[in-house]
C-alpha cells in the first residue's frame, strides 16, 4: 500500500501551546485543560544549522566539503492580543509566556494576576500545529515584548524569544501493521518525526490518552519508538497525524480604543502609545555540547521604554522642563474598562525625555518619551490583569 496523499497544509489550521517547563529544556506537553495561546496571525518558530567550509586545497575550484557546526538557538515570534479571562484573579491568555517574559507572577485570588520581574525567567515548551506538521521547541525564554495601542483594533502584543531545541511531527502513513501493545511503529517515512513528536492514528480514532510520543526515531528501518504502547492495533496505510489536545480558550481581546495613560498622575489624551521591553538571555550556544544543541542560557539586563504620542496642547509644556530637568515619574497605562477584563502596567520610575514636535497639518503632534527604570531592583514594571 502507499503512503497517505501528498496534501498540502492550510495556513489557518493553527493551533498554539505553551508549557511551563519543571526542568528547563525538558520538553512539556498540554492537557486538554491547558489554555491555548490565540495568536493574532501567524507566529514564526526558526532553528537553522550553520557549516564551515572545509580549507583542504586540492586541484579544483569547487567546493568539497562542510562542517556542521553546533546548532544555535531557535528564535520564535508570536503575536498575541491582551486578552483578559474575564474573571478577577484568573490568568490571562498567554499566562505562560507573560511569566516567562518578566519571571514572577503572583494570584491574587479572586482580586488580580499580576506579572513582575524576577533575577531568573521560566522556560516553556512551545506547540505549534501548521497545517500538517507540529512544530515544537523546548527551553523557549520570552525576550521581547511589543505594544501598540490606537483608537482601532485590538491592543497587541508581539513577543519574540529564543529557544534551546526544535523537533516536528509530520503526517505519514504506517506501512506494518502493529498489534496492541506494541512499543514500535514502522512507517514510510521517519524523517518526519523526531523525538519528542506526538502522534496519533486517526484511521483508527487512537490517540491513547494523550498522545503517543515518540522516545526513538531509525530512519534507516523507519521504526518509531512510542510511549505509552499502542491501545488499539494500528493497520497497514492507516494515516498518522500529529496530535494536539483541544485545550480551553481564555478570555477575549481588549478594544485598543480603551486605552489611557497617566504621567505623574495626570491624565493625558493619547493619539498611540507604544511600549518596548527588552529581557534578553545569552543562549549557550558557544558551548561544546554532546547534544549538538545549546543546553542553558544566561539572563541579562532589561529595559523598557515608551512613546506616549498626542496632539500639543498648550499644557504639554511642562514636558519639556521635565525631560530637560530629567526628571523621573510614575507612568501608568490601562487597557480596558470592565473589572475582569483590564491589564494596567505601571512604571513607578520613568525617566522623562524631551518631546519631540511635529507637524501634522492642521494639528501639531507631541511625542514624549520615557524609560522605566528600577527604584530598588526587579521593580521596574508590572502588568496587573484586574
């Protein structure tokens, strides 16, 4: 019998999960009750093996041989809408990654959630399904984070990050019948798993409880090994899929219309508003591993800061004495309105910058600037879901 079609994937058949990590860079998978992560578009998973060229001089032009080097670390991007549960002291959706972006969240029960930032960060395991494949990477670190908020769409976040190991799970076919209770599954094609990949034969309806995930992969002989054994017998050509649980869905995303800002206390009209924080990690990748993969990273400085834009009214003023006297003050910005369903993320310590003018015919518009800083250490900002 042959393999299963050759079919192309659909771009929307997206699903997303992340995993708190008990052991950095020890995979974790999702449980039907695990949150799903909804991104607003399309999120980017990359891990690409670099090679030197060989310096051996022989009686040709052409290039005879590369080295693969140590695999560096992946990179990920994700965007995400604030996304509130709805319900005061629940998490939000994308409680993972916030957690791993600023290292400390604290419940409040039945009150707030409330993300600050810690010496260390969390690591996740990512779960992305694309059309056919899943694509997963474990040791994921949440970098960056990006927020744009005008009177139009959602309030958005884009978050980037790095990771220690990519693998996949692809769609294929089984080409020996297995019994019930087999530990190994042969199929057409093993290169389209590695391990760590969780599948399922959705010919025989058999996903055991969670998956059956893949502990070995021979593709010589293109023998799966799976954990826990086979439930049901699987048949010659029966289809293998990757398998995903369905999760819950959290919340809903917050009207970027509904957003304010306060500087020193004073309310101010915005036009936009954008935020920057930066948590970066040094990826071990210069290391010599028996993996072939980085096995840790290092946390390094943070940094934050904004641009508060608006039309110059005659009271703006006094943002160019503060930004000349460089002052700092407390900047507080709110997203939503409803108990439940609003994040505030509050910088006690804003460094003031002078503005920036410019004209926008008939109006003129006002650009002020500020960095978050620290006032003890680790306390440079929080995000409060309320």
């Amino acid at each position: 019998m042959a393999a299963p079609s050759n079919i192309i994937g659909i771009a929307r058949q997206q699903t997303v999960f992340a995993v708190l990590e008990t052991t950095p860079g020890v995979l974790a998978f999702p449980t039907a009750s695990t949150p799903q992560i909804i991104a607003a578009g399309f999120p980017d998973m990359d891990q690409t093996p670099t090679f030197t060229d060989s310096e051996e001089i022989k009686y040709t032009r052409d290039l005879l041989q590369q080295f693969q080097d140590m695999c560096p670390a992946g990179t990920f991007s994700i965007p995400l809408y604030a996304r509130p549960s709805g319900a005061l002291g629940t998490p939000p959706c994308g409680d993972v990654i916030f957690q791993s972006l600023l290292g400390v969240k604290t419940v409040n029960a039945g009150t707030s959630v409330v993300y600050t930032p810690g010496i260390t960060k969390p690591s996740f395991s990512m779960w992305f399904l694309r059309g056919n494949t899943l694509f997963f990477a474990s040791g994921c670190v949440a970098e960056t984070m990006k927020i744009t908020a005008t009177n139009k769409g959602g309030v958005k976040f884009n978050i980037t990050g790095s990771f220690l190991q990519m693998g996949w799970s692809g769609r294929d076919g089984v080409a020996t019948a297995a019994s019930i209770g087999a530990s190994t599954v042969t199929v057409y094609d093993a290169s389209k798993y590695t391990v760590g990949a969780v599948i399922q034969d959705i010919t025989a309806a058999d996903s055991s409880t969670n998956g059956y995930t893949v502990t070995a992969v021979n593709t010589t002989t293109n023998v799966l090994t799976v954990s826990p054994v086979l439930v049901k017998a699987w048949s010659i050509s029966d289809v293998i899929q990757p398998f995903l649980p369905v999760g819950t869905t959290v919340g809903a995303p917050l009207e970027s219309r509904k957003t304010s800002i306060t500087l020193n206390a004073v309310s101010k009209v915005l036009v936009s508003l954008d935020l920057d924080y930066e948590d970066k990690v040094k990826m071990l990748d210069d290391e010599i591993t028996t993996s072939g993969y980085p096995t840790g990273w290092v946390e390094n400085l943070r940094k934050t800061s904004g641009t508060a834009k608006s039309h110059f009214r005659q009271n703006d003023m006094v943002q160019f004495m503060n930004g000349f006297a460089g002052s700092n003050q407390p900047v507080v910005c709110t997203f939503g309105t409803v108990a439940g369903s609003i994040l505030t993320i509050s910088m006690t310590n804003c460094k003031m910058h002078v503005p920036n003018v410019t004209a926008n015919a008939p109006v003129i518009d006002l650009a002020v600037q500020f960095a978050a800083l620290g006032t003890n250490g680790e306390d440079s900002i929080s995000l409060t879901w309320t």
